[in-house]
C-alpha cells in the first residue's frame, strides 16, 4: 500500500523539513502552501498523513478554521494520522480545546519525527 502524505505548510523552511522527515519514514510527499490546494488534493485523493500549519493562509494569525475544516474530512478516516504544527502557543491552544491534534515547533523535531 503507497503511503501519502500531504503537506501544508506556509513557512518553506519548516515543510521543507517535515517533507524530509516524513521522506525518511517513506511516505510519498504532495506539499501545497494554501488551504484551497489542501482541499483540492484531498478531493483528489486519500491520504495516510496529514501535516499543516492549523492557521494556514493566516502566517501569524490565530485563526484555526484551516485546521478545524481539514480535520473535520479526516478524522473518521481509520488509521489516517493528522498533525497541526504551530510556532504560537496560543493557537496549539485552540486547537487542542477544539480536539485538534497539535504541536509547537518548539516540542522539536525528534516529537515531531515519533509523530510521523
């Protein structure tokens, strides 16, 4: 079974890692830097990892609704693993009152990497 993962980071510097990290465990990477791009792979296909900055499109925002909508399509998907990941506290806040799966940048690569 082909494993995918999709990618949705507006920072280049951090997809650019976590397509690495996911690269090394062998998931396919498709990365896109928009939710409107996350929502069309998605239509377009299944994936196994969801990785995303919970406000994306909104670089330094607090709006979490990019998450809320992609975790909405995927949580009842069985064995299909999501992961918001932000550098604000506040908004790994939001997410986790909302149920959302989510960690800081600053937990570090190797929390991120035994996620993935």
């Amino acid at each position: 079974m082909e494993r995918r993962a999709l990618i949705a980071m507006h920072d280049l510097s951090w997809r650019e890692t976590i397509e690495e990290l996911a690269q090394d465990k062998g998931w396919q990477i498709h990365s896109v830097a928009t939710l409107d791009d996350m929502l069309a792979r998605m239509d377009e296909r299944n994936y196994g990892l969801y990785v995303m900055d919970p406000n994306l499109g909104t670089y330094g925002g607090r709006d979490i609704t990019p998450a809320e909508t992609v975790y909405e399509r995927v949580r009842v998907q069985p064995g299909v693993k999501f992961l918001a990941i932000s550098g604000s506290d506040r908004v790994i806040l939001a997410c986790k009152e909302k149920g959302i799966p989510a960690i800081s940048k600053t937990s570090g690569l190797a929390t991120i990497n035994s996620y993935i």
